[in-house]
C-alpha cells in the first residue's frame, strides 16, 4: 500500500455566482452580540425533510449547499417560466413568469380536474374557469423585440376573483379544500389576489389525493406557505400567443400571412411551489452540529433524540452515512448524495457551483479488527467496476471507514453521543496500471 497522491479539484468553467460562507450561521470572525442567530424551520412529509420559507431556502442553499430544490437541478429557482420565451422577451419590464399556451390550457386541465374532484358539477366547473381565465386588461403584441419598454400588464376593470365566485354562485371550495378569495395585485383591498388552488406537490394533480391535503397545503394564506411565493408575480401569468396579423377583407394568400406573438396577462389557475429538500444527513447536521435547524412533524418540533431514532427507521443505514458525513462536513467538504455514480457520498470542494466532484466514497462500519457485516459486500469484479466508473468521471474512489470499540453496545449506538468514540481511516483505490506505473526494467 502507497501513500495516497492528493489532486486539486477540478474547477469548473463557468462559474456564475460567489461564495458567500461554509455555513447558513455567522461564523465567529462575523458574529458580534446584536447579530441574531438565525433559526430555520423544516417539515418531516413522508419521509422527506421540506423547508417552505423561500428566505430559509435561500439562505441553506446559498450558505453551505444544504439541500436541493425538488424541481431544479440543485438551487431552488423555479419560476414556471419557458427560458426560450424568457430569452425571446428578455427587453420586456416584468418579472411575471411567461408560459406558453400550451403549458396555461395545461394548469387550467389540472384546475378543472381537482373542481371535479371537489363535487363541481360541470357546468360550474366551466363557468368559473371561463370567467377566471380570460385575459386581463391589454396585451402586448409585435414580434417580440417591439414591445421593448411597454408593460404587459393593465389594472383596467380587472374582476376580482371574489366577483368570479359571487357571480357564479357559492364557493368552490369548501371547508379544508381551501378558499376563494382575492384581487389584483393593483387594486387598494388589503388581500391580494390568489389562484384555484395552490398546488404544494411537485407532481400533477392526477397524482394527489385532494381529499388527503391539510388545509395549510391549499390555503393561500397558511403560513405554511412559502413566503416569497405569495407575491402577485407567481398568481399572474403572461402567456405567449401567436395571430396572424392580416388586414381586414383584404384577399391575402396563406403563405403570406405575418405570424405575430402576443403576450397576453392572465390569472395562474394553477400554482405550482417548489420546496427545498434535505437528504437525512444534511437535515440532522444542521439540527445537531449547527443548532440552526428545527424540524416538525405535525406542528411539533422533534429532539435530536426523536430525529436520531425516525432517521434510522425510515433508513437503516443512516447512522453510517451521518458518521461519514459529519466527518467531511467538518472537514470543509461539501457531502452530497452520490446516488447517480453508485457510492454513498460526493465530495466537493466549496460546493457543486464551483468544483466537481472530487472523490467517490463508499462507507463502512467495522470493528477494531476491521470485521464486521459489510453494508455492501464487494467482489473484485465488482470492485474493478466501480473504480472504472469512478474514474472514468474524473474521480477517486475513496473508502471510509468508520471504527467503532469492540466494546460498544447497540443501546450506545441509539444516541449521536455514539461518534465520539468513532475513529476513521480513509483509503483511496486507484487502479494500477502496468504500462504507466510498472518500474524502469534497468533499475530492477
């Protein structure tokens, strides 16, 4: 066995933002007695750690790279915006998201199918939606690079969607299915303006139980809600529709016709939030080496010792993989799930906007004597496998092992308290290759 050669991180090449701290807290250079420590708030849902609040979300993933937005790649930035469509009317002033038509008639089915499941009848159920989603004041027309300083947005004899329900008749909601309420952002009522539904599930209504949903998933003014997505920039959309712009009686040839867009403001009749998500790992590091983090679990905070023991139950293998992680994350590594490349854990340095991946690692918990049940048992063949994998995207495989006394109990592992009498040692496998590593013929 050699000793192990360490290589620089590969950086990556376009890197689009700045580092702004290791950690969602002040570290102790920047903390002073009037700076308050911030407290974070996150939901145990199936299984999963959400967080809502966007200033939460914002702040863990910009801070450390905690977690991962359930419907981006990594930062949690969706906007229900086509980006071709965005690029397309980038001189345009306004924030709200644009959209095809085809994605709006989409929400609009998803609107119409949860009506249906709430007891509509289908004449109501059309009434409402036609109502609801007509457009709203003048759009903007040209072909797309002529509405450079116009706003697309008018306040002008805008129905609120109180008038919507009160001209059609009672409520279409009822009880814990939500409420019908609001007006336009423009208008001087205190409440704003709010959509059909509020869809909290990264997945279509078709896969929802609508009966099943609490009512702080559907009422738009739950505080459940994430806070920077009850702005009027997500409850109005601007949809891109394409006319033909030809004159009046005028006998013009179908090849001739100008194909024109219009971007046309309309009410977002369905809502779609994106949540931050924490793998296990990142979750209870948070709760118990920064203190910053609270999860609940039906309006209920957990102890680090109700976390430890409903970690395990939901992943029996979480003690192992929090050991290891812990043990980078206190290192200045940044653990993320290695999933997609067959190993327990990714390292990177500062955080995936910055750096790929360093090292592949696989984590083991054994003894003293390195004896123990293995969590995943190795071939050789195997083995070889995942080391070509490992390399071949520019990474190291790196085994962790955790060493626990022979005398360790199982009641001691049933507390965190567990890790300090757990040592590490880590080993990197790499592949020998004879042309490149074999010695000089002359000097043997």
């Amino acid at each position: 066995m050699t000793e192990a050669v360490f290589h620089a991180p590969k950086r990556k090449r376009r890197v689009c933002e700045s580092y702004e701290s290791p950690w969602p807290i002040p570290c102790w250079q920047d903390a002073s007695p009037r700076q308050g420590f911030p407290q974070f708030r996150a939901e145990l849902i199936n299984s999963n750690v959400i967080v809502r609040r966007s200033e939460d979300m914002k702040q863990l993933y910009g801070k450390g790279y905690f977690g991962k937005g359930v419907l981006s790649r990594s930062r949690p930035s969706f906007t229900g915006a086509d980006p071709k469509l965005v690029a397309a009317w980038k001189d345009m002033k306004t924030h709200m998201p644009i959209i095809t038509s085809k994605k709006y008639q989409r929400r609009v089915e998803w609107a119409t199918e949860v009506m249906r499941r709430q007891g509509q009848d289908e004449s109501t159920v059309c009434e409402i939606l036609k109502e609801f989603t007509k457009p709203l004041g003048h759009s903007c027309t040209g072909r797309r690079d002529e509405c450079g300083q116009r706003d697309a947005c008018s306040s002008w004899g805008i129905p609120t969607l109180h008038d919507v329900a009160e001209a059609r008749g009672p409520p279409m909601t009822n009880g814990d299915r939500g409420e019908l309420c609001g007006h336009h952002p423009d208008s001087p009522q205190e409440s704003t303006g709010r959509d059909l539904l509020s869809a909290h599930s990264p997945e279509g209504p078709m896969e929802e139980d609508v009966a099943a949903v609490p009512r702080e998933a559907l009422n738009p003014h739950s505080r459940g809600q994430p806070a920077g997505q009850t702005g009027l920039d997500h409850e109005y959309v601007l949809v891109d529709e394409g006319v033909c712009d030809v004159l009046e009686g005028a006998d013009t040839p179908a090849e001739e016709l100008v194909q024109r867009r219009r971007l046309t403001h309309r009410r977002n009749p369905y809502r779609i939030f994106e949540y931050l998500q924490l793998s296990l790992e990142e979750a209870f590091f948070l709760v118990y080496a920064l203190g910053c983090l609270s999860v609940y679990y039906k309006e209920e905070a957990l102890t680090i010792m109700q976390l430890w023991r409903a970690f395990t139950a939901v992943q029996p293998t979480f003690r192992t993989t929090y050991m290891a992680y812990h043990h980078f994350r206190s290192r200045g590594w940044v653990p993320k799930v290695g999933l997609k490349y067959g190993t327990d854990l990714l390292l990177y340095r500062k955080g995936p906007p910055f750096y790929h991946a360093s090292y592949s690692v696989i984590v083991e918990l054994v003894d003293s004597c390195f004896e123990g049940t293995p969590r995943r048992p190795f071939s050789w063949k195997s083995l070889a496998a995942l080391s070509r994998v490992s390399s071949s995207v520019s990474k190291e495989l790196l085994l962790c092992y955790l060493i626990k006394p022979s005398t360790m109990t199982e009641e001691e592992m049933e507390s965190p308290e567990c890790m300090k009498r757990i040592k590490v040692q880590e080993v990197i496998l790499s592949r020998w290759v004879s042309s490149r590593e074999r010695s000089d013929p002359d000097e043997l």
